[in-house]
C-alpha cells in the first residue's frame, strides 16, 4: 500500500517524532494537541478536512496514577476515542494503525506473551487500552494494532525523560539511581518501532502485532547494560524490588512480549534489544 498522506495523532511524542522520520518520502498531516485533542470527539471532521490516505495514532493517557484517578479520561481517550477513530477510518475505507502496550497482560506468565494469549489487565491503563484495542476491531478489518513496550530513545517521551536516559546522566554526574529488578519485560527502541510500523502498513498487514525489541531483561538488567555500554561505573545502580516504590498499582511483573507475524508476512525479526541499546548509546554519544 502506497500512503501518500499519512496522519499522525500525537505526533509530538518519542515515537511520533520517528513516525515523522520514516514517513519524511510522504505528505505528513501532524496536528498539534491545541487544534486536535483526542478526546474531542472530531475525528471525521479531521479526516474529511485532511482526506489522509492512513491514520496513525500514538496518543494516549500513559501514567498510571492519572489513569487510577480518573477513569473517565482514561477510557475516553485511550478507548471511546480509539473507536471513533477506528470507525470514522473504516467508513472511509482507510486503513488505521493505533499503539497499545504490554500491560494488557496480568504478568503471570513466565514466556513471552504472544500475540494469541488471553489478555487479562490489571491497571486502569491496561484496561483502557484493551477497550481501544476491542473497539478498534469492532470497526473494520482495515486496523492494525501495535503491542510495544518500554519505548526509549533519542527524544524524550510525552512521560518526560525515559528511564535509560536519566540513569545515564545521574551515572555521569556521580549521582546513585535505584531500578526495579523484579519486573522483566521487552524493550522498544522507538526507530526500530517506527521502521517496523511503516513496514506493517505498507503490507497492509491488519490484525494484531507484538512490536519489541527481540527479548526480555529486568529494568535493572536493561539500565546496567546501558551503563556498560556507554562505559559508565555500574556502581552507581541499586537494584530495588517493585513493592518498595509501589503505591498499590498491580503492574504486571512479567510482561515480556514475542512477534509470531513477522516472519510468515516475510518482514525481518526486530533486533534483540542489547543490540537496540548499543546503538542508543552510540548514537546518543555522536551528537
């Protein structure tokens, strides 16, 4: 499928910005939160003025607590206003890709949750975000849906500095950071994701895709190797439990994530997140 206008909810954000690089050979449609908020309910009103060839959308509420607290806004943003998107594309016949994220999962399984694994969230968040997957589906066959995990990367996310960038400058600045070792899960480095988002719509592979770097490490275990790599001191790093920062939020403790789509689409396995962060790191480094 050849996109020539492709609308990027949220586009501001890590993975919006790598969305904007991979599609740079297209015309980029990326209205900022002020003219377009996700909750206003105007999606048809945008599509029809932008006649965009596909929609992206990588807007959601992410933080935990805000979703604990207000599970009007949590629903109405990452479930009511991903069907109304999913459906204003459908009736158009275009096709839309949307973001959803591993804690969909309960976390008590101990292999990687593929993409035919019974979801079972135990956050507001997570239950949002099945909702907007279920009502994203309900609209029409042409919707793809994107699984991804712990996103890092060169820019800063919407949540503020990603986890592996401030634990690098506290390192640097002599400074001790504590890391959760008992939650494992798959890392996603955003350009590997976006490369990989553009690859899916233009197969117009629709359906369900787990899109992570290849692996699973503890958070600990993901940080300690960017300290390596950048070589920085791994003294710097205290290995927590998650119950001593937990405020009650059930998380899910394992929430690894396998692709299963990729090869019988004939796309290239993601590369194992060690790789994704050499070159985080080396790219971090160069500029």
């Amino acid at each position: 499928m050849t996109s020539s206008r492709v609308l990027i909810i949220g586009a501001s954000g890590q993975l919006g910005a790598a969305l904007r690089s991979v599609f740079a050979d297209r015309q980029l449609i990326t209205p900022p939160r002020a003219d377009f908020d996700l909750a206003c309910n105007r999606a048809r009103d945008l599509l029809d003025a932008t006649l965009a060839d596909v929609v992206i959308n990588c807007a959601a509420l992410h933080k935990l607590d805000d979703c604990e607290s207000d599970l009007s806004r949590a629903f109405a943003i990452n479930a009511i206003a991903v069907g109304d998107l999913a459906a204003a594309c459908a009736e158009r016949e275009i096709p839309f890709a949307t973001i959803s994220t591993d804690y969909v999962f309960d976390g008590t399984h101990r292999q990687p949750y593929t993409e035919s694994d019974v979801t079972m969230p135990r956050t507001a968040y997570g239950i949002s975000k099945l909702a907007g997957e279920l009502l994203a589906r309900r609209s029409g066959p042409k919707c793809i849906i994107i699984r991804s995990a712990g996103l890092f990367g060169a820019a800063s996310s919407n949540k503020g500095m990603t986890l592996i960038e401030r634990v690098l400058r506290q390192a640097k600045r002599g400074e001790q950071s504590a890391v959760v070792q008992d939650v494992v899960f798959s890392p996603s480095y955003v350009p590997h994701v976006a490369r990989a988002i553009r690859a899916l719509i233009d197969a117009e592979a629709f359906g369900t895709h787990h899109v992570t770097n290849d692996g699973e490490c503890s958070w600990y275990d993901f940080v300690r190797y960017g300290l390596e790599q950048a070589g920085l001191p791994t003294t710097s790093l205290l290995p927590i439990e998650y119950r001593s920062v937990s405020n009650g939020i059930e998380r899910p403790q394992y929430s690894a994530m396998r692709n299963t789509t990729f090869a019988g689409l004939g796309l290239p396995a993601m590369p194992s997140w060690r790789d994704a962060v050499c070159e985080y790191v080396r790219l971090r480094d160069a500029v």
